[in-house]
C-alpha cells in the first residue's frame, strides 16, 4: 500500500511542475498579452461577433 501512495505522490509532483510551468508568470508574454489586450479594445474584429446560440 505505501509504495502506491509514493508513487502517487510523485506524479502529483510532476503534474504540479508542469502545471507551474505553463501558468508561470513569465513577465515578457504577460507584457505581450497586454498589448494584444489593448489593441483588441482599440479596433475589436468585427467578424468575431458572439453567436446569439452562446448567449
């Protein structure tokens, strides 16, 4: 039974390091995203218009 539990504990250890990984803060792409933020609420695209089936 323990070594089970070991085990599992280690995959939850690396499903956290590569949950980290993708949701790490990395400061340039977090700058980037901004820009792109900014621009979209400059001139929104007009095709990417919500589909009255979501709302």
């Amino acid at each position: 039974m323990k070594p089970k539990i070991k085990l599992i504990n280690v995959c939850l250890q690396q499903a956290t390091i590569i949950i980290y990984r993708n949701f790490a803060e990395d400061p340039e792409t977090h700058v980037r995203n901004e820009k792109k933020m900014q621009k979209l609420k400059r001139n929104p695209n007009p095709r990417a218009q919500i589909s009255p089936k979501l709302t």
